[in-house]
C-alpha cells in the first residue's frame, strides 16, 4: 500500500503509479488524499461544489485562485499536449483495422422484421 498521496500533485501521482507498478508479487493500492472543489474558495471542502453548479461569481473567484487565465472551453497547448495519450496508445493498435472489426454477416431473410424489410 502507498499512503496518503497528494491527489493534486502531478508528479507525486506520478511516482506512486511508478513505484506500483514496480511491485511484482502482489497488488498495490495507491491511496490519494484530495479536497472536493480545491481552489473553490467558498465551497472548496463541501459537498456543494460536487453537486450543483458554482455559479458565475465563484468560478470566477475559483479561476483567479487557480491562476487559471485562459478563457472558458480554451485549453492550453501545453496542457491538451500533456492530456493527449493517443501517441502512446499507437503502438497497441493492430496493423490490420479491420482486426477489431467483427464479422460482418448478412441478416437472413427470414429474421428480418417488416420494418427492416425493403418495401
């Protein structure tokens, strides 16, 4: 077990997931300690932030808490180059696209319904 891992530390996710998967003989549970609605400073800490919406007065005052200055649905290059894993997940692909498909079979006549059989 990994303890009382700081959930919105990046690299200190980063080093339990490695040291994780570094154990062999058995499994591991990596514990994550976070605050609900972190950076929200009204509601930060309280189940209000999980199931209703800020509203326009705390996220602006949680998006100055966060030092987050972009405008709203923008994400940093930086950030969306971070995020996106598709590079990593190529080589899982299979050569063949047609590896993932499944058969394709016609439908027999006699199971079509009348809605599916051509008027």
């Amino acid at each position: 077990m990994i303890p009382a891992v700081d959930g919105h530390d990046p690299a200190a996710v980063e080093a339990a997931l490695l040291a994780a998967k570094a154990e062999t003989e058995r499994p591991t549970l990596v514990c994550c300690k976070t605050v609900i609605g972190k950076g929200s400073p009204n509601k930060q800490g309280t189940e209000s932030c999980h199931g209703a919406a800020l509203g326009e007065d705390e996220i602006a005052l949680t998006r100055e808490a966060l030092g987050w200055h972009h405008d709203p649905f923008v994400i940093p290059d930086e950030v969306r180059e971070a995020w996106d894993r598709r590079p990593a997940g190529a080589r899982w692909k299979p050569s063949g696209s047609r590896a993932l498909m499944p058969i394709a079979r016609p439908t027999p006549t006699w199971q079509m319904s009348s809605e599916t059989t051509p008027r």
